[in-house]
C-alpha cells in the first residue's frame, strides 16, 4: 500500500514538474525573443543616431539666439513708441486733467463733470504705467 501511495505521489510529482519544465521554456522563449528585439533596436537607434549631423545643435542655436535678439530688439522698440505715444498724451491731455481736478467741483455735477471723472480716473491709471524721472518700470 505504501509504494502505491508513493508510486502516486511519485507521478504527480513528476507531472507537475514537467508541466513547469514547459511554462519556464515558454517564457525563456519570450525572454530570448523580447532580447533579441531589444538588441535590434538598439542597432536600430544607434545607426539613427549615427547618421545625424554633428553640427546641427550649433546651428540651430544660432538661428535660436538670432530669433530672440531680433524679437527682443522689437520689444524693446514696441515699448518705447508706447511710451512715447502715452508721453505725448499726458503732454497734451495733462493740462486738462489738473484744471478739471482743480476747479471741477465749482461748475457743480453736470454730465461733463461726470464724464472728466471718469476721463481724470483713467488719466491716473495711465500715468502710473509710465517710467518716473526716465526710470524704466
């Protein structure tokens, strides 16, 4: 009774055993696959590499560098035409502005006081943006 027992065990042991003989086969076989793939496309990628042109990042930096001092330089022309236009303003409105904050409220609340307020509010906002004594903001 005994060697039956063993002699059973035996066997399902051995079965098992063959049965993951084949699962550890059939994922060596993925693995050497999934190798092999890899290696192939590191050639792949390295040739890429290879056949790029060595100079290309200096000259597209330069091209980069040009680009920005160009719109930098634009920049900077942009903002001195705004504030030369808004100089011109406060040059011609500015006058204006004080006599109304001066001597508006002797006139009294008519339509034109409330409209030069509201003109004399935004007057304000605008001279804030422009540089102080030839400072720049």
């Amino acid at each position: 009774m005994i060697e039956f027992i063993a002699f059973t065990v035996f066997s399902i042991v051995s079965i098992l055993l063959v049965g993951y003989i084949f699962v550890l086969r059939n994922k060596n076989k993925l693995l050497v696959f999934n190798l092999a793939q890899s290696i192939l496309d590191y050639k792949i990628l390295s040739d890429k590499f290879e056949e790029l042109p060595k100079d290309s990042p200096v000259s597209e930096s330069k091209a980069m560098i040009e680009f920005l001092e160009s719109t930098r330089n634009s920049a900077f022309e942009y903002i001195e035409d705004v504030q030369n236009t808004l100089t011109e303003f406060v040059k011609d409105i500015g006058p204006i502005i004080d006599y109304h904050d001066k001597y508006g409220g002797v006139m009294g609340e008519t339509m034109d006081w409330q409209n030069m307020e509201r003109v004399s509010k935004q007057y304000k906002q605008i001279l804030r943006l422009l540089p102080n004594d030839g400072e720049q903001k």
